[in-house]
C-alpha cells in the first residue's frame, strides 16, 4: 500500500469573494480525516474567519498542522480587501497563487491542485490572458511530460455523474461546427485514459451524447449524428474503447441510466450542467483531465453578493478537496 500522499495545494482564488470563508468551512469540515491541503494567500484573510491559522514555509509541514489549524503558505496582498468588491491591484497576487499552487504540485510537493473561485474581469485588466483556470493551468505544465493523450478536458461531477465536455463556452450557434470528429475523438481519449489513471477504473464505458433530439431520427433532425458522431465512435472503437452510439440526451441522465457507463460525453456547455446541477446543485466539482497534475474546483463563481456574510456553502469545495484526494491517490497506484 502507498504511503500518505503529499498535501494538497489549494489556492486562495479571489479574495474578495466566498474563497476565504468555504475554505475555513472546508477546513473545519475536513480537519478529523482530511485529505490534509495546506492553502496558498493571505493568512489574514482566513484568521478574519474566526479559524485557527499556522503559517508553514514548506507543504510538508502542513500534515503536522492540519488537525489543529489551517496551515497556510503566507503571500501577503499588496492592497486590501473589502468583501464583494474586488480590487485590482491584487489581480496579479491572485495569478501568482495559482501559478505557485501548479509549481508545488509539479515538483511532487503538492498531490494536487484545488482552486477556489477567481473573478476574471479584474485578473484581465491586470493583462491576465487566459480564458479561466483551466487554459492558465494547462500552458503552465506544457513542458512537463505527460504519458496519453493530452487534455485539457472539463469534468463536471455530481453524485455518480462524471460528464465531461466536448466543448465548453461557445455560442450554441457555433457548436456544430465545432463538434468534429477529431475533437470528439481526443476528448474521449482523454476521459477514457483518466478513468484508468484517475479512478482506477481497468475497462471504463463512454456513453456518447447525440447532438440533434432523438439522435437526429435517421438524418430527418440533423446530419451530425451520421457525419460525425458515428464516424468517431467507429473510430474509437477500432482503437480498443467502450463507448455507445449517439445517444439522445434525454435518456442518459436518470438513474438507471447512469449506472450503464462511467462518463459521458456531452457536446456542449448545458447538455452537461444542466444534469450536474439538477443531481446536486450544491456539490458539483469541476476537474480537468489529461493535465499532469491533479486539478480540480468546486462549481460555482466568487458569490460576490454574499461574499463576507459567512452563508456561503462550502459543499462544492469540500467535494473537490475529496475528490482532489481520490484522483491523488489512483495516480500513486
């Protein structure tokens, strides 16, 4: 058996959002049986939420903490913070900590990667030029090698649900065009390699979403199903994968459903959340696959119209910590 993992790396995200407060909730939630993260930002933004904070100057000090305070990697923000009002001038802090948290986990001194929520708006005033997260960590650990097919891919989760996206934030006008064999094709490579690596799963099932309603009824409600979807599947077929033939969307989210396959492919953003959100609206995770390192958030954006109210719930960025953890784990073996 393994022995204990590293820590994991959680960055602060925005700090004039919910970050602080989930985080010290997740902390007390977590603190008896972990898995043990230690957090990278302002320690003082935490110690305002009424937790016990030790500042550590390595993540291998913070498994001998973690029962007893938050451990915490302190990087002081240059301006200060008013709840719901980000500011500017602590866009690039915020960039750093994320950029820090992916360094630790590269080096192996992190398990893994969990980032609380960031506000895109003030980081791209800052010159920030990545789309979110997901894109900034996947440049970030281009050069570091990777055996399989390279992601990224989104991963929304709840319950038993794992639906990973084909495509993420397009007009719904432009996915069809964007929806091509090749993408539909990698995209599944990436989902089945990281059941194997991730989940530990030796054979995983794809189900495989339909674009058009009823599957495009035989090329009477759209051609896509024939053109594209079926030449991919036919395609990773040959290749050794279990994945289904298009399959209406309405069919595949209920129970029953559900326990037919391991993930399932949806084309586009709704097709996805949509079913997350209505299985478990509190505690959807986000994970990307085929990055090198473990990475995963919770579900929701910086709640700004609550942040410093102490009532956001920390449901989502417990459920990523815990699922940062089992990832961590399948890839020690």
């Amino acid at each position: 058996m393994p022995g204990p993992l590293p820590p994991l790396a959680l960055s602060l995200g925005e700090p004039a959002g919910v970050g602080p407060e989930i985080i010290a909730a997740a902390w007390k939630a977590l603190k008896a049986e972990g898995p043990v993260f230690a957090v990278i930002g302002d320690a003082g933004l935490l110690r305002a939420r009424e937790v016990p904070v030790v500042e550590i100057t390595a993540l291998s000090d913070a498994p001998g903490v973690f029962a007893r305070a938050v451990p915490v990697l302190h990087h002081p923000l240059p301006a200060p913070v008013r709840p719901g009002h980000p500011e500017p001038a602590n866009a690039a802090a915020v960039a750093d900590g994320i950029e820090l948290a992916v360094n630790l986990a590269m080096s192996g001194e992190a398990s893994g990667v969990v980032t609380a929520p960031i506000a895109k708006a003030p980081l791209y005033a800052a010159g920030f030029r990545f789309p979110g997260h997901t894109e900034f960590i996947a440049e970030l650990t281009a050069d570091l090698p990777f055996r399989g097919t390279r992601g990224p891919v989104m991963m929304l989760t709840a319950r038993d649900l794992r639906a990973c996206l084909v495509t993420i934030h397009a007009p719904l006008s432009e996915v069809p065009e964007l929806v091509t064999v090749e993408r539909v094709c990698r995209t599944a490579r990436v989902v089945h390699e990281s059941m194997q690596r991730d989940f530990g799963i030796a054979r995983p099932r794809l189900a495989l979403a339909a674009l058009n309603p009823h599957a495009g009824e035989g090329g009477a409600i759209g051609l896509e199903e024939i053109e594209v979807l079926a030449p991919a599947v036919a395609i990773l077929r040959a290749e050794g994968l279990t994945i289904s033939d298009p399959t209406p969307a309405d069919t595949l989210f209920h129970d029953e459903a559900r326990a037919g396959y391991d993930a399932v492919l949806c084309l586009y953003h709704d097709q996805a959340l949509i079913p997350v959100k209505t299985l478990d609206f509190w505690g959807g995770v986000n994970a990307t696959l085929g990055l090198p390192v473990v990475r995963t958030s919770p579900d929701h954006g910086t709640g700004f119209d609550i942040a410093g109210q102490g009532v956001a719930r920390a449901d989502s960025l417990i459920a990523a910590i815990r699922l940062a953890g089992v990832m961590a784990r399948a890839r020690a073996g």
